[in-house]
C-alpha cells in the first residue's frame, strides 16, 4: 500500500506571530488532504505564493478566495476580509530564524550575499533586485546518484538606483511626469 504523502503543517512555534486565519487554513488544508502543490494547480498560481497567503505574506484575488473557499470548505465570507487585506509581512519568524531549514536560506544569504550583490552589481549597474516585482519556485531534481537536490528560482526585476543617490548633496528628485504604470502580480503563476 502506498503511503500518502506527507504534509506542511503549520509550526506552533509561530501560531501567535500570525493573522488567525493561517490556523483555519492550514486546518482545512490537512483536513481536504491537499498539498500547496494541489491548491496552487487549482488556483493558477505558484506553490510559493499559495504558502505565502497561507502564512499571511501575500494578499489574495477574489478568484483566489473563490477557489480557495470551495477547496477547503470554508465560506468565502470568511475567507474575504481576511485574505484580501493588508499583510503585515516579515513578521513569521524570529530574526535570527531559529528553525534549521529556514536558517540555511538566512545562512545562504549571510555566506554569499555580497558576492550575489558584486556580481549583479556588474551585470546590472547600482541597484536592487525587487522583492515586489518578483516571482520564486521550488523544484526538485535529481542526481545520477539518486539523491534529491533542491533548485530555488528568485527572479526580480532590476530596479537601478538614480545616479544622485551616489551623491548625497544633490537633491535626488526631478520632476515627475504621470504615465501609466504596470502593475505586476506578487508571485503570479508560472
């Protein structure tokens, strides 16, 4: 008999650093035995982003509380308000993280941060990657040996620094003309 598969629960270590509503997701998620990788197929949208609302991280669409309200049985008059708010991001876990898998991204970034940054700095100019016009993915692969490696896709937009800002005395601002803007999704669906 096959064994089913395991699922993410949420971490009671940080139930109280979340919005209420991660519980009653994270229930009826166990409950309807769906894994992220099930909800996002469902929603259009990436595993990353499903989590993310999850953990309050990431607002939800209307068509996300839709579906989400039918997945897991819950009404989406519930859903709405709660999900379709203001996230209060960062706030999950304590810095530091404590919790080892977490840490190893936190050490990733502390071990190669600013060779990360040297080296988009001389592919990209002065600037940043965005975390807002952004999009992540997790996927597996594996080795001729058999064994499982993780492959973690950050993909921001470049956002370049204005060239006064390397110049302090300058006043940094010009004037701005109204265009229209594009407006990016958090995470949208591959």
């Amino acid at each position: 008999m096959a064994q089913a598969p395991r699922l993410a629960s949420l971490d009671s270590s940080i139930v109280d650093r979340l919005p209420a509503y991660s519980q009653t997701l994270f229930t009826a998620k166990t409950q309807a035995g769906l894994s992220f990788e099930a909800i996002a197929e469902k929603l259009g949208r990436s595993e990353v982003a499903v989590a993310a609302i999850f953990y309050g991280q990431a607002t939800a669409s209307a068509e996300d509380v839709e579906k989400l309200s039918e997945l897991l049985a819950i009404p989406k008059e519930i859903l709405a308000p709660q999900l379709m708010g203001f996230p209060d991001r960062g706030r999950a876990g304590p810095m530091p993280p404590v919790e080892p898998l977490i840490y190893r991204l936190y050490e990733i970034v502390q071990n190669y941060g600013y060779a990360y940054k040297a080296i988009l700095n001389e592919k990209f100019g002065d600037g940043i990657m965005s975390a807002i016009c952004f999009n992540t993915k997790v996927e597996k692969e594996i080795d001729e040996t058999g064994a499982p490696w993780v492959v973690i896709t950050l993909k921001g937009k470049w956002c370049v620094f204005p060239e006064t800002a390397s110049r302090p005395h300058v006043w940094p601002f010009k004037k701005l003309t109204r265009s229209k803007a594009t407006v990016h999704s958090f995470l949208e669906g591959e």
